[in-house]
C-alpha cells in the first residue's frame, strides 16, 4: 500500500512550488508523482501530424519525489505525515499522523 495515490488532494512542503496544492495525477514509481498545476516546465515539442499535434512551446507537468508532497489535512489546513493503521475488520487503512484520523473511508 503506497502513502500516496492518484486522486490524493497533495501540498508542496519544499522546493520552487512549496505551498501549492494540487491533485496527484499519476503516480510515475515507488517514488515520483505527477501533480496538477506543480512542477510545470517549458517543453519545445515537434509537430506530429500522424497523431494531429501541433509543435510549439508547451507547458508540461514533471514528476515530483514523493518527499516534496504532503497529504493535505483539511482538519490541519495543511501538509501532514501519512501512516497505517489496520481496523478491527482486518482493513489496512492510511491514517494522518497528527491526529490519527483515517484518510481512507
């Protein structure tokens, strides 16, 4: 079980983008997420006509390292640790280390 998904609601704790929150939108290895509107960097990307893109300047998200992003606790109003817990009915659920309160329902 990974500490964070695609779909997760995520929030920058270092580097050029700290304090932007976002959606993981893909989850590249153990290690790397992709975030919406985080990270974005020029791409000059050449015309393809075969697959009908256009070439031009792109803006392109790029991948993240799993430490750089926090869970975002809405209890918190901000970044928090994730754990694991495993409930009485035998589920292994994530848990927000600050209060203890269960990520997933």
């Amino acid at each position: 079980m990974r500490k964070v998904k695609v779909g997760d609601d995520v929030m920058v704790v270092t580097g050029k983008d700290k304090g932007k929150r976002g959606t993981v939108l893909r989850v590249i290895d153990t290690s790397h997420v992709v975030v919406e509107n985080v990270n974005i960097a020029k791409k000059h990307q050449k015309p393809n006509p075969n697959k009908g893109v256009g070439g031009g300047i792109i803006d392109k998200e790029m991948p993240l390292h799993v430490s750089n992003v926090g869970l975002y606790n809405p209890a918190k109003d901000g970044p928090d640790r994730v754990g694991f817990k495993v409930l009485g009915d035998g589920r292994k659920v994530r848990i927000f280390k600050s209060d203890g309160e269960v990520v997933d329902v």
